[in-house]
C-alpha cells in the first residue's frame, strides 16, 4: 500500500476544499477547472457530473460508505489520490490499490488510550496540536493534525479533516466551498427521504466551533489560511474569514 508520507509537502498555493453544503454550488465551473481540489463524501458526485477531477478524494464514515460503494469506486477512478481509513479498503475497495492512502483518527490506530491521557501524552509533540483539560471530556478530542501520519482530529465534521489533509500536502491558502454547516440547509447532493441524517447542529457548540477555533489560535499564520466562500456559513468571520468567489479568482490568477 502508498506510504501517506510521499504526499507530505508535494504541493503549494491554493487549493479548495469542495464539502457539502448547498454553497459549493455557487463556485463556477471555470473556477472549479483551474485550481487543485480536495474533496468529501458525496460532494463528490457533483464534480463528476461536470467532468471536474479532483485532486484528493476523502471519506471516514461507514454510514457514508455503506450507502454509497458505487459512488466510491468512480470517485477512485477520477481522483489522483483517495484518502480512506485501511478498514474500509479491506471490506470494500481491495481491487484498488494505485491511488489509495490509508488514514487513521488520532488515537484509534492500535491500543486506545483515555482521551484525557491520550491528549495529556501529545502535550508537547508539535505535531499534534492538541487541547487538554481535566475538567471537560470534550476539550481533551480537539485538536489539529499537521502531520497526519500520525492521525487527524475529526472535528465531527469531514470538512476539518480535509483543512489538516491540505496543511499537510503543502499547501497554503485553504479556500471552503459548501463549509455552511447549518443541518437545516443539508447536503446539496443528498436531498429528500434517501438523505442520510446530519449531526452538524449537535455537534456545533461542542466539537466543530471549537475546532476551528483550535485551527484558528495554534495554526493560522502568514504561511497558512482559509477561506470560506459561504456567506451564510454558520461560522463567522472571526474564526475564518468570509470572501467571495472573486478573491478566489484572483487567487488562481496568480497561479498562471
């Protein structure tokens, strides 16, 4: 299997992290065309559709995977590189193996520690930006993951998975299409009564905010930022910093 370490610092500039939120669809299609791509679960399927190949394809929830093997296998077709924990290739994409990088949440690859423990022992790895705290259960599962070879924070939302995947390819300006993460709005491309259920609105206060906002004290500097696209994104300014699509189009301008 592909050692995740080929990819470690490959690639600089600007990239875009396409997610799920209804927004994404507002980034047009010469835009999508001339930047690199990194993108989640079903967002997928939308770029396909327009015969856009992204660069990074990722994925970390067995509902997800379960209901959509099909979409999978083409998105590993029409992806260069496809990021998946290991389990899931041994139950259900084993016939692939060109382009396929294992990943693994911090803490969760072999002999699991107390998340308590687990985050009191990375306190100094500068790796693993992690928070700790002997009062709050939650605080000890925030974190950032600038080597992801040594696992990711979720987040509880796959879109900060893809953030610490971008640090980590070498890239430098993060730009966010469809980060609305407003559970009302849902999934752009999964609507109606096959939609599968979303967490965003439980997870928010407790896990996705102050995720971002880890991103936001610890790792935003000159040489690292993000950009979101959604205007209504449920996250403000403060934590990243609203824009419009025609600051991304100046970002790729610069690039030709």
């Amino acid at each position: 299997m592909n050692a995740l370490p080929e990819l470690k610092g490959l690639f600089k500039g600007p990239v875009l992290i396409f997610a799920s939120g209804p927004s994404a669809l507002d980034v047009p299609l010469d835009v999508l065309n001339k930047i690199n791509i990194i993108t989640v679960n079903g967002a997928v399927k939308t770029l396909l559709r327009m015969n856009v190949k992204p660069l990074v394809y990722v994925f970390n929830d067995g509902y997800f995977v379960e209901n959509n093997i099909d979409l999978i296998k083409s998105a590993i077709d029409n992806c260069k590189y496809v990021l998946m924990p290991k389990t899931f290739h041994q139950m259900y994409f084993s016939s692939y193996e060109g382009n396929i990088f294992y990943i693994n949440r911090v803490n969760r690859d072999g002999r699991r520690l107390p998340d308590r423990v687990f985050s009191l022992s990375k306190i100094l790895d500068k790796e693993l930006v992690c928070s700790f705290s002997l009062l709050s259960k939650n605080k000890n599962r925030i974190g950032f993951s600038k080597d992801i070879n040594k696992g990711y924070f979720c987040g509880r939302t796959i879109p900060y998975l893809a953030l610490q995947v971008a640090y980590y390819l070498g890239f430098n300006t993060v730009f966010f299409a469809g980060l609305d993460l407003n559970g009302a709005l849902g999934r752009f491309y999964d609507t109606g009564s096959t939609g599968l259920e979303t967490t965003l609105d439980n997870d928010y206060e407790k896990y996705i905010l102050p995720s971002f906002l880890k991103y936001k004290k610890n790792i935003e500097s000159k040489n690292f930022k993000a950009y979101n696209l959604s205007e209504y994104s449920r996250l403000d300014s403060g934590v990243v910093n609203k824009v419009d699509v025609n600051f991304l189009k100046l970002a790729c301008e610069k690039v030709e």
